[in-house]
C-alpha cells in the first residue's frame, strides 16, 4: 500500500554523504485528516446509536461541507474472541456489528475509522476498567484483526494505540511494521494508520502511517493545549509529503475560553495537525462550531504544500511560526504570532525575518479581514492565551540567510526517552532562537541535515557555523556531497562560538549535512550564508 511503500520527502541515505537530486517532483499528497472521533467525551461508553448520530450531527451541522468527513469510532466496541480467535463487536454497545456502523457511516458519503492496540490489551481496558478490551489487541492476530476491520467491515482508517504494547515492553518499530505489513496484505490501498504512541516515536513513522501522535492525551484545558504546542514546536522537518505530526483531537466546545479555542483550532491548522473533533456534535456551541467551520484556517490545514509552520522567531514570552502556502518560495506566506504567557506580549517582526520583501498585504484569517498593508514590520500587542494568524502576500521572496538547528532533519532522532545519548532539540539561552541541537555524531547516520538551503543563483558564499561545545571536537560539514572537515572546535563552556568557511551553492535547493562519524560533534545552534561580494545582512 501506498503508506507503506511511500518514503518521502524527508527520507536520507545513511552512512554516506549523498548529492541531492537535480530535480524534484512534488507528488499529489493527502491532506490531513479531518472528521469526528469518540474517544474525548465518551472514551469506552459507545453504542451504535451514539455513532451514528454523531454521523448525522456532523451532516446537519455542515461540517462534512467544509472538509470533516471522517467518522471514528475508538476504544469501546469490543466484546470477545471466540475459539477461533475471531473478534467480536459488543452485545449491548453494538448489537447488529461494526459493519453495519460502517454502511451507514459510508451511505451518509463519510469514511469509517476504528480502533486497536499493538499490544494485547486496549487503553480502555487498563484506564477505563474494561474487561472487553483484555485480550482485544492486534498482539497475535496481526492478520485476523485487520482483516476483520478493513477487508470484512471495510473501515477506511484505523488508530494504532501503544498502551498494551508498552505493558509488555514491545519494541515499537517491529509492532508497528508489522500491523502495516497485515493492512499491505488485505489489498486496501486507501486505508489511512494513525500510531498512537503519545510521543514522537522516530523518524521511521513516515513509512508506515500518515500522523502519528507526538504527546500524551489532550484534556480541555489550557495547561493541555499549551504542552501539546510546545511538543510540537519543533518537529516540522518530520511534517510533509502527506503525512503529519499528530496533535491528539480537538477540544473545542468543551470548556475552553474564545481566545484558548482560537489558539487551539488556528495552531492546530498553521502546523497541519489531524483535525478529530471530539465534543458532542448535538451540543456543541455556535461560537465554536463557527470556529470549526472556519474555511480560511481550514485553508491552512489542507493547503497542498503539506508543510508544518516552524518558529522563525523567539520574542519575549512569544513564537512566530510561519510556512509557505500555495506555492514553495512563492510569495504567499501564513504567519502566527502566539502567545502561551500569563501577560501581553509585544512582536515586532521584520518582514526580512520571514523572507517577504517590499509592501506586503495582510488578511486575518481568524476575524476574515483584510489588514493594512505592512512596510518592513510587523508590530502587534497579542494578549495572553492568544494568538493572531495571517495571511501575508509580499512583492518579493527574499533569499534566507540564516538556518537554525531546530529547522533540522535528524534522522536518529525520537521522543520515547528510551535511548542515552540521543541527539536532540534542547534549550539553550545563548542560542538564537533559544533552542540547540545536542548530542550530533558518535556515528554515520546521527547527523543534523537541512534539506532545502536555497540560493537564487548559487555562487560563492561564506558559511559561519554557530556551535558550543566546552571541549575540542571534529565537525564534518557535507555540502551537496562534498565534505570539509574542521578540528578541534571548541568554545568557553555554553557560549556560542563561529568558524567561517567558504563553500559554492547551487541554484535552487542545496543539502547541508553537520555530523562526526567516529566522535561528538559540537552542539550546533544555527548556520548562517552570507553571498561573497554582497553587504553583510
């Protein structure tokens, strides 16, 4: 199947430093998902009736209109394995089976989800106490069960939860292959895999599944939302070419403030994180079903690039994240200014800081308005638990100068906390936009990459690497294919040092690669190209 077999945009050949291609295709990619999901406000207590009129909420209340088209129906349907094996739906929850939700789901021209585990237990089943779920995981029964769910019930999407796997300690790469492998099997091509593993699981995620969950579970509360963003914050070179970091389903109508859900939903969108609801369509509250129904944010969410927006700029408590839309390096860009803080939070932001130059028109996608045009500068007063997201449009596309590590592709990199040594973002005050990337090196393939340097016209240029580190250490630099090799670098304790070195861009993209095959290398916070014979920027 496609997910299986697609490797993306992001994939890099390990234990050598390889040329970029001369030429890239951009391939047709599904979007994120968007739909309605049980789990938030029923967990395990569903039935058929509740499934399907949620189904017909999402109908009435013109979700399915502006792109929610997914109905999904997580932990809480099981009821038992008989001696063959064979899973069966819940008795009283559903007493016609799964397919029969299905068919309705699908005759109102929706898509069907369902749920398992990699484990041999459900989450349900140890957080909610339902004895169903014990034994209800696709643990020895890879094939049956997935057979069962996509070829006999015909469910179109399916969430891989972790928590019965990581009771057992099962190693996450091999389930998940697996389970993909079983879904190959069935022939379905069209089938959509969510891993629910509650933490950036690892590079290897893009080859199996179009989202995987990079947090633990989402609550409606601000606390929640906030360490959701802040877990994304810095994992946009994982995002693209159809498949997406996954923020967990959303909470809005339950309970947030106007400014919290306009936070929520608009983040969720600039980063292209699934849009799940998960309240109760009967109820939800018009102001935030308007949100919902938001068809410029949504914009965002679904724009064909596929990209995650990636913070550009640190300013006092704020983020300012950013991303092309429509077209890569056109001159169309969506901006956000958040606002996490307690207290108001002043932005000024050179337009130079997000490569648009000359007068640029600006478009507030969460009041639908158009803005005074900008010269130079973004000025704004954002208030706590707030955020403003624009569309900008300039009259040039600047070339950048400055690439920070936390843009960087790292392919050894995950968030289980299971490995010592793992390279990482990590904080660093001294840094320029207080992150750095630490623990680089010791092997071939535990490099930093950046795989979209651009240069309008290639030619000469000065690269100055930014770097820390306390003792002396090999640095590795691959340009395109080509490596130089710098020794003995070192820096006074945490202050940020530089080493300068001339290298030859090509027109369009170019691959930088930061890495020590035998040793650490420095930590690095950013690299900067300056053109030679141009005015220092």
């Amino acid at each position: 199947m496609k997910n299986l077999l697609w490797m993306g945009w992001l994939s890099a050949s390990l234990f050598v430093c390889s040329a970029p291609c001369a030429a890239k295709h951009v391939p047709s990619i599904d979007p994120p998902l968007m739909g309605w999901s049980s789990w938030n406000t029923y967990r395990v207590n569903i039935d058929q009736q509740l499934i399907e009129k949620q189904a017909d909420a999402l109908i009435s209340q013109g979700l399915k209109d502006v792109g929610y088209i997914y109905i999904n129906v997580d932990d809480g349907f099981f009821g038992y394995r008989d001696a063959s094996g064979q899973m069966h739906a819940h008795r009283e929850r559903f007493p016609n089976g799964m397919k029969v939700v299905a068919d309705y789901i699908h005759s109102l021209g929706l898509r069907a989800g369902i749920y398992s585990d990699a484990g041999d237990n459900t989450c349900g089943s140890i957080w909610d106490n339902d004895a169903n779920g014990v034994g209800a995981g696709l643990y020895g029964h890879d094939q049956q069960d997935i057979d069962l769910y996509i070829k006999e019930w015909g469910y179109d999407f399916i969430k891989i939860d972790y928590c019965g796997g990581q009771d057992l300690g099962l190693d996450e790469e091999e389930r998940y292959d697996a389970i993909c492998k079983a879904i190959a099997n069935t022939g379905r091509e069209d089938v959509s895999i969510n891993i629910c593993r509650w933490a950036f699981p690892g590079t290897w995620a893009s080859r199996m599944a179009r989202s995987w969950r990079i947090s633990s579970d989402i609550n409606p509360s601000w606390k929640s939302v906030k360490y959701i963003i802040d877990k994304n914050l810095y994992l946009s070179a994982y995002a693209g070419g159809g498949h997406y970091n996954d923020m967990d389903m959303l909470e809005i109508g339950r309970g947030l403030t106007p400014n919290e859900e306009e936070v929520h939903f608009g983040i969720w969108c600039i980063m292209s994180s699934p849009l799940l609801i998960g309240c109760d369509l009967t109820t939800i509250p018009e102001a935030s079903l308007r949100l919902l129904k938001n068809k410029e944010l949504i914009a965002l969410n679904q724009d064909s690039l596929g990209l995650q927006a990636y913070v550009a700029l640190r300013q006092n408590d704020g983020y300012v994240l950013v991303k092309d839309i429509e077209q890569k390096r056109g001159l169309t860009r969506a901006v956000a200014l958040y606002n996490p803080s307690e207290n108001f939070c002043r932005f000024s932001v050179p337009l130079s800081t997000l490569e648009l130059g000359g007068k640029v028109k600006a478009r507030d996608l969460i009041q639908h308005k158009d803005l005074d045009k900008l010269n130079g500068m973004i000025e704004q007063s954002v208030p706590p638990h707030s955020v403003l997201i624009w569309k900008l449009t300039g009259e040039k596309r600047l070339e950048p100068n400055s690439y920070e590590a936390e843009w960087a592709y790292l392919p050894c990199y995950d968030d289980l906390g299971q490995k010592p040594k793992l390279i990482h973002y990590e904080t660093s005050a001294q840094s320029s936009g207080q992150m750095k990337v630490s623990n680089i090196g010791g092997k071939a393939e535990n490099y930093i990459e950046w795989n979209e340097v651009y240069s309008e016209q290639g030619g000469a240029y000065d690269l100055t690497v930014y770097y820390s580190c306390p003792k002396p250490r090999k640095l590795e630099i691959c340009l395109n294919g080509e490596k130089q090799t710098l020794d003995k670098l070192s820096s006074d304790k945490d202050q940020v040092s530089t080493v300068t070195i001339p290298v030859v861009l090509r027109p369009g993209y170019n691959q930088v690669r930061m890495g020590n095959d035998f040793g650490w290398a420095p930590d690095i916070d950013r690299f900067t190209l300056q053109k030679k014979g141009s005015a220092t920027q």
